[in-house]
C-alpha cells in the first residue's frame, strides 16, 4: 500500500514538472513571440518611411526638373526685356499702372521693386524681374552706367506729353523728395538713425522720430504737398496716408545714405523733375542761361 503511495506522488510529480517545464516554454515562446510581432511591426513602419521617402524624392526630382526647365523657359523669354533698356523701362513704368494707381501705391505694388532680397529662386517672369532688379550694383559709378543719356531720354519721354506725372502723384512725390534730401538728406547721423529703425520694421518709431526731429516749417510744407488733394488727381482708393508717404521718403533717403549713393540719385531725380513737370517755373527759378540776351536787355 505504501508502495501505491509512493508511485501515486511520483508519478504526480512528475506529470507537475513536466506541466510547469511546459508552462514555462509556452511562456518563453509567448515572449519571443511577442518580440518578433514587434521586430516586424518596427520593420513594417521602417518600409512604409522608406516608401515615402524615395516617392518624396521621386516627387522633388520631378519637381526640380519642371522648375528648372520653367526657369529656363522664363529667362529665355526674358532676354529681351534683359537686353534692351528700353524695353525694361517700359516694362517698370507699366507695372506701376499710373494711369489708375496713384504713384505712391504704384511703388508699393509694382512687381520689380517687391523686395526678393536673399533669395534666389523664382518661379514667374514678375518675380524675375524683381529678383535681378535687387541684386543691381546701385553705387554711383554702376548707376552713372545705367543712367545713360538715352535711358533718360526713354524715361522723360513716358511722363512728357501727358498730365500722369501730376496727376498720379508723382510729380508731388518727387518735389518733397527733393525738399527732404535738400533739408536733411545729407545728415548722417539721422539718415543712420532712420535706417536702423527702418531696417527693424519699427515704422511708427520712424514716423515719431521724423515729427521729433524735423523743423515744423519742412513738416508742414512736406505734409500740404502731401496731402492727396494736392498730391492726386485720381480717386482715392489707396489706405496709405500723409504720414505714410512722408514716412516713405525719408527711409527713401534713408536707404540712399545706407548705399552711398544719395548725392548721385538726388542729381537724378532733379534732372528727371526738371525735364518732365507740369509746372511753369517762375523767373525768380530759371537758370541765368536759359534766359535769352533778349529778355535779359528787358
């Protein structure tokens, strides 16, 4: 009987081992399992980033060579307006469109002076010419270059014959330039003063310099001349104001000094007023040699 005994509880210890050892393998197994779902769930996601990126690659190839081959095909149709300055000036006098925008939103909005400065890529004809226009050599010896005696002569010939020039604004615009550079043009201290703020974008901070700084006399007179009755013909449609257009030109200059060519343009922009106003200059303004012997004698 005790015999009986003894094998029952072996033989139950043993089929126990032996179902623990199993337990134990089916755990190990369940684990390593588990490991591998893992392992192939990671690879899977690998495959899928991997997928995704030779298609973006495949993309940004594509997408290289039909913005390349659409730069191309934009400087190629470029050249003339690249290689014919009279051509390139007609094409700038037509993107301020004074004959429906008033010169100072006309300089705001013409796509050749939209600032594309540190950029090197472009994808219109528009955005082109914006971009050579920024990377010009604007240093009096290279604008001298431009500026030639013909180039000016295709420049007065657009405002001549015609009221744009004042009733644009433009002829406004320019005379209080001109009162500006004459007045404090070639103040270096504050043209550095506004082209530090300027350069920060702090243009209400420009605009309360300029009021705290400027005799109230120029003020007053640059503000009338300014004003968009006085200033325009035209409706008034834009939001810019008084202030921002004085604002505007004194950054102007501002940029001028900053580039060393401020007693250069100011020459240019003189000769242009001069041969382009409307206005009849009284005796008391013309240059002894433009009166005659005759009228001298009387």
């Amino acid at each position: 009987m005790i015999k009986k005994i003894i094998l029952a509880i072996s033989i139950t210890l043993v089929i126990s081992c032996k179902k623990t050892n199993t337990n134990t393998k089916i755990a190990e197994l369940e684990k390593i399992i588990e490991k591998e779902k893992i392992r192939s769930s990671t690879k899977e996601r690998q495959n899928e980033r991997l997928k995704n990126t030779i298609e973006n690659l495949r993309d940004k190839i594509t997408e290289n060579k039909e913005t390349k081959e659409n730069r191309n095909s934009i400087i190629a149709e470029s050249i003339d307006i690249l290689t014919d300055k009279k051509i390139m000036i007609q094409n700038l006098f037509n993107s301020f469109d004074l004959d429906n925008s008033d010169a100072s939103r006309g300089i705001a909005t013409s796509y050749f002076l939209q600032s594309y400065d540190g950029f090197s890529d472009f994808d219109t004809k528009n955005e082109y010419y914006s971009y050579i226009t920024s990377k010009i050599d604007r240093s009096p010896e290279n604008l001298k270059k431009i500026f030639t005696p013909q180039v000016k002569k295709n420049i007065y010939k657009l405002f001549k014959n015609n009221k744009i020039y004042k009733n644009s604004g433009a002829e406004a615009l320019l005379k209080a330039s001109l009162i500006i550079y004459n007045d404090t043009g070639q103040d270096a201290y504050i043209s550095r003063e506004i082209y530090s703020l300027a350069s920060q974008d702090n243009y209400n901070e420009v605009e309360d310099y300029i009021s705290s700084t400027i005799d109230d006399s120029i003020l007053k007179e640059l503000k009338t001349i300014l004003k968009y009755e006085n200033y325009s013909n035209y409706e008034k449609v834009t939001e810019l104001t008084t202030e921002d257009r004085l604002t505007y030109l004194y950054t102007f200059w501002a940029r001028r000094y900053n580039e060393g060519n401020a007693a250069y343009v100011y020459e240019l922009l003189k000769e242009f007023h001069n041969n382009v106003t409307t206005e009849q200059p009284g005796p008391e303004e013309l240059d002894v040699d433009e009166l005659n012997l005759e009228n001298l004698a009387n």
